[in-house]
C-alpha cells in the first residue's frame, strides 16, 4: 500500500508505465495494465486488495491530471501561470460503502484554494448511502456501523454514528418520495388491504397481486383507527396513480366493517370480497372453551376445504347449528359474513390458487417484516415518522416478495371475475359490454 502513498512525485513517474489506454479488438476492456508484475505482487494480499490499490493508484494520477491542468506539468517554468502548487491536505472520499481518508494535493491562487474539478466525483455519497440503508434495514446500529466497513490498508472508515443517522435519514426520505408516487401500471385482479398498529397509530396497507402472480405494495396510509374514511384516501390515492376502476376484482381482507364498506362504496359492483377464513376461525373459537377449540376448528377447516360453494355453505351452517343451543355467539359468528368467506368457492378459484386468496397470510406475513424492520424504534415523534418508517418497512418486505402460490391459475380467476360482475356471459364466453 506504501507503494500509492509516497505522494504525488512518485505517482508521476508511474503514470506511464501502470496504466495506459489501448485500441480493443475483442471489446471485451476499455484499458490494458502494463505493469503486470507489480499486479502479481498486489494479488499475494487477495483480489480484493489488489482492486482496491489499483482504484487508488488511478484515484491519485486523476487529481495529479487535474492539478496539471489548473498549474501545468511539474518543475516546468510557464510565464502564464496564475496559480502554483501547495502540498497536500487530508480529505475524504467514498469507496463503495465506507469513507478513506486520502492526502489530496492543494492548488492555490491569490491566497485562495482553487478545487480540483474530480473532487465532487469521488465525494459522492450515493453508493455509500444504498449500503448504510441496507445494513441498517438488516439489523445492523448506527453506533456499530463503521465496525462493517473496515477499508482496505486499515484507513478509518470516518462514518460517525450521527453521520449515518443522517445519511439513513435522508435516504429513506429520498425513497419515501418515490415510493408515494410511483405509477400503477397492472391490472392487480387481486388486493389485499389489512391495517397495522405501530406508534399509537393504525398503519392501512394495500398489496396487490398482479396477473402474472407478483405481489406488490401499492400504497399505505396512516390513521387513528382502522375507519372507513381513511381507507377511501388509500383507495383515492391508488386510482390516483394509476389503478383502474373498470376492472373486477378480488378484495381479500380480515373482516373489518370498515375495510368492507371502504371497498363497496369506492369500487361498486366490480368488486368481490373475500373475507379470511383463518380469521374467520379464529374469530369463532374464541368464543369457545378450551376443549372445544380443536373439534370445531377441524369441522370448519373441513367445511373450507370443500370445492363446491353449496357444499361448504351447508356444513359451515350445520356446524352452526350444532353450536346453536351451547354456544349461540360461537354460532352468530360463523353466520356473520358467511357468504364473503366462501368467495373464492362461489367463483371456482382452482385448489392452489384458492388456498392462497382465502386467507390475508400475503399481507400479514409482509405486516411481520415491516414490523420488524423498525423493531428499534423506541420513540415516535408524529404521524408523518410512523409513515414513512412502516413504508421503508414495507419496501423491504417488498424486496423478499415471491409469486404467489398457484399463479399459473390466474387467468382462470380474472375470467371468474369477468363473469360474476357480467362483463362476459357465462355461456358463450364473449364480453358484454
């Protein structure tokens, strides 16, 4: 490493004999290295380290290039010259995801420095901000993170904690802006839409599932509860950006009244509701004791797992019956709704496809990791904070998303759709409208 830090005199003489630019008869590089033997010795402390000497030593022949061009060539007497060298001076520059500190040569002129032109280009933080916000999104602190980025010859890092704070800070707003804003362009024949508390708020999210199967985030908002009205926004902002309203489509939700009525008065008649059955479940053996829990989970699972829409409709209202007399709130709740939790039965969703959109397990799984990503966060200010934190929560949740299980079959539901709000008659399977 010695060998790129003797300064500025010995970077010129080597200017000639390390890298030179050459014709490419192949295309396959842009510039040969001569010295190649100084290479083999560079590459005895690992690829790694030979990279990075390399980039530094053509680092320090571009600000000699650029301090040749503001005073001229060195030990050369020009009667033009305004300005003259003066030493050298620390600075920082970025590398990848950390800072290195680097003795960069001064040029002065009238008692004043003048900057060398390339200096904004190696300052430029934006490789080092995607990294700090991916290691801090990990799990990783700011107090820790100059401990990962440990430079090449042992230079500090220079990333104080406070100077990652800001950086991560300024970058997730960065991406919040895009994020609020970014176009809809699928169809999304399915959206789930579920809500989050996180900082004395109620974080509402709407995924969507596009025709090809992939899933993705398409906007949230926050609110003091889980109401109607601030579902309206949510819903408001997507066809906003671009989401469709002559479309049908499939809105799985938990059962809230709010997401449902939410859903009816934005969307109308091309929307179809299916209500999640694990909630559903759930929802009923709370009203149950202990020892009935298991047995009339497994009636209900059964009546679930039922192709026909008739038959699973008359076992769930049988187990209700059996219910009735014993335990009449277990009973009105597998009646609450009932037809909604059976959507995917009375389109005939085929078997995969239909295990999936019977249940909000898209969305809450994306709850989890979004919950998770702000797991530090102790103290939340506002609002506009617990937003924008869940929506980078969300992004990361987004990074990790997966097709849906049995999207293959996702034609066949748009076709269901199409046909249960008429736009295609059943028959002939030509539009109608």
């Amino acid at each position: 490493m010695k060998y790129y830090q003797k300064g500025n005199e010995s970077v010129k003489k080597n200017i000639d004999k390390t890298r030179t630019n050459v014709p490419n008869t192949k295309d396959e590089y842009s510039t040969k290295i001569i010295d190649i033997d100084k290479l083999h010795e560079l590459l005895e402390e690992g690829l790694s380290a030979m990279v990075y000497s390399v980039g530094l030593e053509t680092m320090y022949q571009l600000l000699e290039l650029d301090v040749e061009s503001i005073v001229g060539p060195k030990g050369r007497h020009s009667k033009d010259r305004t300005a003259y060298r003066h030493g050298t001076e620390q600075s920082k520059v970025v590398l990848n995801d950390k800072k290195i500190c680097i003795k960069k040569p001064r040029v002065r002129s009238d008692g004043h420095d003048i900057p060398l032109p390339i200096m904004p280009f190696l300052q430029g933080g934006e490789a080092l901000d995607r990294a700090m916000v991916t290691r801090l999104l990990c799990g990783i602190s700011t107090r820790k993170y100059s401990r990962t980025t440990t430079a090449e010859g042992g230079e500090a890092a220079c990333v104080s904690k406070s100077e990652a704070s800001r950086r991560f800070v300024k970058q997730i707003d960065k991406m919040m802006d895009e994020f609020f804003v970014r176009p809809i362009d699928d169809e999304y024949p399915v959206i789930m839409a579920d809500g989050i508390e996180k900082g004395g708020m109620t974080i509402v999210t709407a995924l969507g599932v596009s025709t090809k199967g992939q899933k993705a985030i398409l906007g949230i908002i926050e609110g003091g509860t889980e109401n109607s009205v601030v579902v309206k926004r949510l819903f408001e902002d997507l066809i906003e950006r671009g989401l469709r309203t002559d479309v049908p489509r499939l809105f799985v939700v938990d059962g809230a009244k709010a997401l449902c009525k939410a859903v009816n008065d934005t969307f109308g008649g091309m929307a179809m509701i299916q209500r999640c059955q694990v909630h559903k479940k759930r929802n009923v053996q709370s009203h149950l004791p202990e020892s009935e829990k298991a047995n009339i989970g497994l009636a209900i699972s059964r009546a679930y797992m039922e192709h026909e829409y008739d038959e699973a409709f008359s076992q769930l209202n049988a187990v209700a019956d059996g219910l009735e007399r014993r335990y009449p709130d277990a009973a009105a709740s597998i009646r609450e709704g009932l037809e909604e939790t059976l959507t995917v039965h009375l389109l005939g969703v085929p078997g995969l496809l239909r295990k999936t959109l019977a249940s909000t397990n898209a969305i809450e799984s994306a709850n989890s990791v979004a919950a998770g990503t702000v797991r530090r966060i102790t103290k939340w200010r506002d609002g506009e904070m617990v937003l924008k934190r869940m929506a980078v929560g969300f992004l990361e949740a987004e990074r990790g998303f997966k097709r849906i299980q049995g999207y293959k079959e996702m034609p066949d539901l748009m076709m269901a759709l199409q046909v249960a709000v008429g736009m295609v008659d059943v028959r002939s399977r030509r539009a109608t409208v």
